[in-house]
C-alpha cells in the first residue's frame, strides 16, 4: 500500500512538472517601456505582425507616442510587432523592442508584411481538409503563405507521429501546402507538403499598406540589402528575405509588473521549482531504504 502511496506521489508531481514547463516557456513580456507602464491599460495586445520602413528616409522611432525622436529604422529593415497604442487623435502607434533600440512608431508610416490572416481572407476558399492519416514530416521549413516568405527554418516534428494538418492548399504549381497553428513552440505557418525542408520556395513579397490593406509596391519597403537575416554578397534581397528565420511564439502574456500580488512571472517560476523540488522529494522517499528493525 505504501508503495502504491508513494508512486501514486511521484506520478502526481511529475505531471505538475510537465503542465508547470509550457507555462515558464510559453510567456511574453510586455513592453519595457516607461510609457507602458503610465498607460499600459490603455494598449492593446495582438498575434505578432512583421512590418517594415516605407520609403527611402526610414522609419522613425519615439520615446513614447506623440513623443520625441530617438532613432531612425532603415528602409530594407523588418520586425516583428505585437504592442500597441492608439492616442487621442486616433493615431495608433505600434512598440519595437531590440537589444539596442525600444520605442514607439506610427503605423501610417510603415508597411506590413502579408501573412497567414491575409492569404486564409484571400485564398481560403480554396483550401481543403487534410486527409486522415496525415503526412509523415520530420523536419520542415514555416512559410508565411504558401510561396511567400520564410517563417522559421528549422522546423522539427519529434511527437513520432504523423503531421495532421488544420487546412491544406493546392498551389499553381500542383504542391501541396499544409497549414499548421500552435504545434511544438511554433504557430500559424504553412509548410509545402510536397517538399517540406526546401527554404528557396518564395515567388513573391508581398506587403501591404497597415491602415488600408491595399497592396504596395516593395520596393518601397526592400532595400539593396536585407538588415535582419544576414546577406551574403551576391546575394539577391528575395533569397535573403526567403531565409530569414524569425518565429515568434504563440504565448500568454504576462505583466511583469502587477502591482497586485506580485510578478506573475515569479509565480510561474515558483510553480515550476515548487514541481521539482516535489518531485526529488518524492524520489527520495521513494528510494530510501526502510530502517531495520532491531
């Protein structure tokens, strides 16, 4: 009975552990910003877009909304946003967080890149349902849109089972394109099912004006070289932008600054060493041999 007791004890924590895991991984932070944490209330919170310069001056960077220059980002530059901010005017600005560069900068003046929301507002129609058994892939690389731009190269299916898709497309080619959502730590990309590792697939960039959703021209936003990713000389800008590897998370978000109860990132952190720490007890109870009788 006590054995059955004890491994009953094991089994409980170790499923704490597991559930605690995804939680610490799966987080994120919101903006390190003075500004947010005056008006955080009044930002808002959606999935992560790319967006870029529009024209040749750049983009320009504020301290805060309605505030001063600080910097300059320039035009063939891209990243990815997910803060936002609209100030009485109506004006909605969008957050930028680097190692070496935060602030604030207008949507008007940027242009965003075509993603999954737009190609299913365009193309969803066509799209069809999986078949049952799914497709057995390994590894993969993430499209935005099916011959689009690369999401994250480096995708890898370790489940041991077959990738079942949510919606598959037919391209004019004749390739299978199948869409996945949250899977593993990665979320809301196509990967071609016909050739599922090839990261060369991209046909056309395709950007967007942030306020009308209209088309525009990318060599208002491309540049002669490419600043995230890195462009080898000889490079074309299409290949460098093909092979760019940046995979924002779907996660929960988490305010690192609740004045109410504390962090809750603290929180997830203790969840997560509360699990452990139950666990090697266990272990240790477990295992330990039983005192002899005298």
């Amino acid at each position: 009975m006590k054995k059955l007791i004890r491994a009953l004890a094991i089994l409980l924590t170790a499923m704490l552990l597991f559930a605690a895991l995804p939680a610490l991984a799966d987080v994120i932070l919101e903006p390190n910003s003075s500004f947010y944490e005056k008006h955080g209330e009044e930002c808002y919170y959606r999935d992560p877009a790319r967006y870029g310069p529009r024209g040749e001056e750049g983009l320009a960077i504020y301290d805060e909304p309605d505030g001063k220059q600080k910097a300059t980002v320039d035009k063939g530059d891209s990243f990815y946003v997910e803060w936002f901010y609209a100030s009485e005017d109506g004006t909605e600005w969008g957050y930028i967080e680097r190692a070496v560069l935060e602030g604030w900068f207008k949507i008007e003046e940027s242009a965003r890149y075509y993603d999954h929301n737009d190609f299913y507002a365009e193309y969803g129609k066509e799209c069809y349902k999986d078949t049952d058994e799914g497709h057995d892939i390994k590894a993969a690389v993430l499209y935005d849109y099916p011959c689009g731009t690369v999401k994250f190269d480096g995708w890898l299916n370790d489940s041991g089972e077959n990738v079942t898709f949510s919606s598959v497309y037919k391209d004019e080619k004749g390739r299978e394109w199948g869409f996945i959502g949250y899977y593993y730590g990665h979320w809301d990309g196509w990967i071609c099912i016909d050739d599922p590792e090839n990261a060369s697939l991209l046909e056309e960039i395709r950007l967007l004006d942030p306020i009308t959703g209209e088309r525009i021209d990318p060599n208002e936003v491309l540049a002669t070289h490419v600043c995230v990713g890195t462009q080898t000389p000889g490079e074309s800008t299409k290949t460098a932008v093909a092979r760019q590897t940046i995979s924002p998370e779907k996660t929960d978000v988490i305010n690192l600054r609740d004045n109410e109860g504390g962090s809750k990132l603290w929180t997830v952190i203790g969840v997560v060493a509360g699990a452990v720490i139950l666990s090697a007890l266990a272990l240790i109870v477990f295992f330990k041999k039983p005192a002899k009788k005298e």
